[in-house]
C-alpha cells in the first residue's frame, strides 16, 4: 500500500501540465507576439527536440547493455563490449553533428533577429536602475522627448528601436514574447529592438541578478494602434496638469514640502529630483514599483507610507504625513493623467 509521500512524486508529476497550462498566460518567450519572438520561440523547440531524443537514444543505449548483462554475468567467458567503431560514431561523430547542427540554427536566428526589415521611427533610451526602469523617449526635437518610468508603448506592427543603459550595476532587459534579452550594463550603451505584431500588454522582467528586489524590476510594454500610441505620446510629453480644486493644490503643496520633491520630477512644477521615476503622468501607469502593486489610489497611499512593506530595500522611504495632508496628496496625485 503506497503511503500519502510516496505518491506525492507521482502526483506532482501528473499535476505538472495542469501547472504549466495555468501558466499559460505569463511571458513565457514560448507564446510569440512578434516575427523575432517566434524565430526564437522556433529555435527553442528545435533545441527542446533535439535535447530529448538526445536523452532517449542515450538512455536506451545505457538500459540495452544493462539488460543484457545481467543475462550473461554468470559466464566468466563473456569479454565486455568492445566496439571502437561504435564509440568513435555515437561518442563523436553524431554529438558533432548535432552540435553544429544547434551552433548553424543558433546563428540563422541570431541573424534573424538581429535588425528590423525597416528603419524604425521611434527610438527610446531604457536605462536600468535598482529596482526600475527609466524611460526616455527620444525625439529629433527636445521638446519632443519625454521620461517616464517602468512602462513602453509602442505602436503595433512597427519596429521600435531601444538604446540600453544601466545607472548603477547590471540589468537585463526581456520581453520573452516580443524578443531575445539584452544586457543593461554600466558604461555602455546596448542597441536594441522591439516590435509587436498583436495589440495587448506584454510583461516584460529584468533577466540579470541585480540586487534584493531583482524579482521586483519588471516592466510594461503596451502594443497599441498608431493613433491611440501618438495620442499617449501627445499625453506623456505635456506637462503636469495645473491643480485646478483646494484639495489637489494643496495636494501639489504638501509633494513639494515632502521628501518626495528630492527624488521625483513633475514636469511644469518645480520638482525636479532625478533619483526616483518621473511621475509627470503618474496617475496614468499600470503599475507602482516596477510592478510591485496595481496603480490604485489605495495602493498609492500604502506605497507612500510604507513602500518598504511592498519593496523591501528600495529607495523609497516612508513618508510620514497626517490623515489630511496624505487626502490631498493622493488627490493631487490623481490629476497626474
Ligand atoms: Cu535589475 Cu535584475
């Protein structure tokens, strides 16, 4: 009778597809939204195949000689298999083989990927901070360009080109369903991009150990028809809206006396600090902390007050503000659109 741990395996094992089917909608690189995502996605079924019927052979191989051995270990006659033909093909022809078989696929989708069919309009500076991402459109005009943090829209079916950079230690950047990882590396400046054939909102992670909240650098690429992209640029790239009731104006006064000015910009206030995110249109992103929580006015206020609750390690501190003053704040906060 098998007891409850020793089934367990067994049943983990069964379990194992429900699990992935459940995963199902996580940026696995494995579910393609783009023309290089899919090279790549190809390329690792390829090498998923090739791994396993790799195993097979060798496993068979291995379980054959087992086998027959132990019909014959009684007799002292039987010399062991000595087949240097058979060692010479299946221990180095057909592993270099497979190998350059592996190394030519590699290259053909390293080329594949490497640049877009056609030069792209856009272009963005992504620079990798601990533990977010700063944003920065570029434009052939200053007043064009804008910053904004942990969120890239792009317009679909277009390619977008990134220049990758790094304000402090090593970062990766990945969006597993729109294209391969690159490194975001102190000093140097990485030339990248991106392109999304489907419209949707694709989940993108820092893929290079970087610090305690690693796990907490994630960011958003959102894949939108040309006029609602140009018309979220024409948004990003004004400034912030001026105050217009008691409470939000008071709500900008109580930012500018806070800590909070130190580190943040609002482009059109005075609040110039360069060490957190630009919250110009801060009311209008996804997320907050680099996809610690949902952007909520609830949220905010427990990010404010406690960010070290969500994010340990971070450099946002508490914000220590009376019941009033913190009202007026996420008031303020939300006409951040
Ligand atoms: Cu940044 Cu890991």
């Amino acid at each position: 009778m098998p007891t409850d741990s020793s089934r367990s395996p067994l049943a983990a094992a069964l379990l194992l597809p429900l699990v992935a089917a459940a995963c199902a909608h996580a940026p696995s690189p494995m579910l393609p939204a783009s023309e290089p995502a899919a090279h790549l996605a190809t390329l690792g079924w390829w090498l998923i195949g090739v791994a396993t019927l790799v195993f097979l052979v060798v496993l068979f191989m291995l379980l054959v000689p087992l086998r027959e051995r132990r019909h014959t270990i009684d007799r002292a006659d039987v010399a062991p298999p000595h087949n240097e033909r058979l060692i010479l093909i299946a221990g180095a022809l057909v592993p270099a083989i497979i190998l350059i078989g592996v190394y030519i696929g590699t290259l053909q989708t390293l080329n594949a990927t490497a640049t877009p069919a056609v030069r792209p309009k856009y272009m963005i500076e992504v620079t990798g901070h601990q533990w977010w991402w700063e944003i920065h459109y570029v434009s052939a005009d200053s007043s064009g360009e804008f910053t904004t943090a942990n969120e890239i829209h792009i317009p679909v079916g277009e390619p977008v080109a990134l220049r990758v950079a790094s304000g402090d230690v090593a970062h990766s950047f990945w969006v597993p369903q729109l294209q391969g990882k690159i490194d975001a590396i102190p000093g140097q400046t990485n030339s990248f991009w991106i392109r999304a054939d489907k419209v949707g909102t694709y989940r993108g992670e820092c893929a290079e150990y970087c610090g305690t909240q690693h796990a907490h650098m994630a960011m958003a690429v959102v894949a939108e028809p040309m006029d609602k992209f140009q018309e979220w640029m024409r948004t990003q790239r004004a400034p912030a809206p001026e105050p217009t009731d008691s409470l939000s104006t008071r709500g900008l006064a109580v930012f500018k006396s806070a800590p909070c000015v130190l580190c943040h910009t609002i482009r059109g206030t005075d609040a110039g600090g360069r060490m957190g995110p630009d919250l110009t249109h801060i009311a209008t992103r996804l997320t907050l902390g680099a996809g610690a929580v949902d952007n909520t006015p609830g949220t905010m206020a427990g990010w404010i007050a406690n960010a070290q609750a969500f994010k340990p390690g971070s450099d946002m501190p508490q914000i220590q503000l009376d019941g009033k003053s913190m009202s007026a704040l996420l008031a303020y906060l939300e006409t951040l659109r």
